[in-house]
C-alpha cells in the first residue's frame, strides 16, 4: 500500500504542477498516470512543439515544459506509479481512498486529485483483422524498454512526431529499422523530419511511402508484415516488432464509473469554491473537468490546482489554519532537506 496525502491521478502538466504547489503546504503527492513517462500529452503526442501561452515564457517546447515542471517539483520527492491507469477508488471508514490501479497497485489519501486531462489514452490501433492476436507478441502501441528492440528488425507505421523520434532513437538500436507512412510528407518536427531523411541517405532507415501496412505474419507472434503501395503488388518483409503510432484517443476510462457527477464527458466540479466533485476529498483539476465557462488551457489548470491544493491543506489538517506566505518572503523548504530563499538584504549604518 502506497500511502501519501494527495493521490493525482493524471501526470500531466497540471498534475506535475500540483506537486509543486502542494509540496509548499507541506503535502506530500503520489502520481499515477497510465503512459510510461510523466508528461501527459506534452510528453506522448508533441514534446518538440512550441506553446505560446505559459506565463514568463513567449515560446517554450512542450517537452521543455514537462522537464521544468519535474526539476521544480523534484524538491517536494513525488512518488509515480506510471504505465498503470487508475481503475477503482474505494473511500474507507477513516475518511481516507484507496485507488488501484488494472495492475493491482493500491495508494492510500484522504484527497485524491483527478489531473487526468482529457482521460485515460487508448493507442489508435490500425484495421487489421488479426492485430489482437499479436499484441504484446511483436505488435507494441508504446514503446516502454527500448533495449527489447535492441539488435530486432523493427517496423514503426505513423506520420508525426512519435513515429519520427522512436525511428531515429531506435535507428542506433536495432539490427533494422523500417518507417512506413501512408503518405510522402509527415507531419512532425522539422529536425526530425531532416534527420530521418539523413538516416534513410545513410542507409540507417528504411522509408516506405506512401504505403499501409495490410497484413501481419506469424506463428504466435509476429515473424513478417505485408506492405501494400499504390498501384504494386503487395510485398513480404520479416521483421520481430510492428509499432504502428498512429496516435492516442482520449477516454475518460473507468472513472466514468466513479460516481462522479459527469456533463459533457468531463467532471463536474464546484468551481465557485475549489474544484470539489459531488464526492467530497475528490477533486478534478485541469481539462478533464467542467464547469461553466470552462477553459482547457494548461494555465487554468495550474490556477485550479493551486486553489485545490489550499481546500486539501483543510482537509488533511482540519481546524488548522494556514497563512499564505510569498516565496519570495518565505523561500521553500524542501522534503529532500534543500533551501531556497531570496539573499538576505545587507544591514549596514551610514555614517
């Protein structure tokens, strides 16, 4: 059992933020997200786009975003359960929840923060008529342990940035790596798109367009895949491992069974006070809830978990009261026994 006082649910920029603000109040937090990496969407669909509208930075990547989010919770020592979604929570006679993960794992809190986004996100799967027979037998949405593809023959399908980057990545791993898309231009970054033309040059990459994947070979796992091009014949190439990456869509999963008040396939929350659900200790923060006049900007959701975390502080600490300190007066003291503070101003008499 995992014990903590505030369990987020969602790793995202919200819920990464939440640390942070939480870790000021003393709080101590727990993630769980069901993507292998922190980051949400930021980290799984666009780590190398730019975003115009966090305040103090006119341009920052959204993977960028994602590491200064990590380095300045980091202080406040959150604990992540991550490629596991949050499947069941159970509140307990002391008050407390318990949420388990499909996994089995259990974290205990008297709050939980649903910092989900837009929900639990389901890889967008090719139509393949045997594709369930080979998953997790050489056909994988995620790549997790990239060493697994270490000296494989590696088929990776999609046109954007994920394609892109595991292409290159995967390029100094496996024995072959071969990129097929549906059409000539992708829509990824433009370095990655250079490099990946730099690698196929070099003979590091195999590029095959504009092509689908029709077919999957094999005897209890993967073994070939069968390429169709406009207007050719279908060919046969062998390989160990089908990635296609093609994207994920967002579900709101099994917290839709929550018995969370639901409008507009969001959660609805008391936005007048804290962001409270109809169930008192869960909270919804960032877009994955609705209220009205709701905005789905990573800024609204850092305001909301900021409010959410003071209604937390009361109640983990019922009857104590808590001053707002700035930190520019206050400074920050870390879990991890670090010390930020603003320089002490100098006394000295004039004479």
């Amino acid at each position: 059992m995992i014990k903590t006082d505030i369990i987020i649910i969602g790793a995202g920029p919200t819920g990464l933020f939440t640390v942070f603000e939480a870790g000021l109040l003393k709080l101590k937090c727990h993630l769980i997200d069901a993507l292998p990496q922190p980051g949400g969407q930021c980290s799984e669909l666009y780590p190398k786009k730019p975003i115009y509208d966090i305040p103090g930075f006119p341009e920052i990547l959204a993977g960028d975003l994602t590491k200064n989010l990590l380095e300045q919770g980091k202080q406040f020592e959150p604990g992540f359960t991550l490629g596991e979604r949050a499947e069941t929570v159970e509140k307990q006679e002391d008050g407390t929840f318990i949420v388990t993960t499909n996994k089995g794992t259990q974290h205990q809190a008297p709050v939980v923060a649903i910092a989900s986004g837009l929900g639990s996100f389901e890889p967008r799967k090719p139509q393949l008529e045997n594709l369930a027979k080979y998953e997790d037998k050489g056909v994988e949405y995620m790549i997790k342990e990239p060493e697994i593809y270490r000296g494989k023959d590696v088929v990776i399908a999609g046109g954007g940035d994920s394609a892109l980057d595991w292409s290159i990545f995967l390029s100094d791993v496996a024995k072959s790596v071969t990129l097929i898309h549906r059409r000539n231009e992708f829509r990824g970054h433009l370095d990655s798109v250079e490099k990946v033309q730099e690698l196929k040059n070099s003979g590091k990459i195999n590029l095959i367009t504009p092509a689908e994947v029709t077919d999957i070979i094999g005897n209890g796992k993967v073994e070939a895949i069968e390429i169709k091009k406009k207007d050719e014949d279908p060919i046969v190439l062998k390989t160990d491992h089908f990635i296609p990456l093609f994207g994920l869509s967002p579900k709101l999963g099994p917290i839709a069974n929550w018995g969370l008040e639901i409008e507009k396939n969001a959660i609805k929350v008391n936005n007048a006070l804290d962001y409270q659900t109809n169930i008192p200790g869960i909270f919804a923060i960032g877009d994955g809830n609705f209220y009205p006049g709701k905005l789905k900007l990573i800024l609204c959701g850092f305001h909301e978990a900021t409010i959410m975390c003071q209604a937390a502080y009361q109640i983990i600490n019922p009857g104590k009261k808590y001053v707002l300190k700035y930190t520019t007066v206050s400074g920050i003291d870390g879990f991890d026994g670090s010390r930020k503070e603003a320089p002490k101003a100098v006394v000295q008499a004039i004479s």
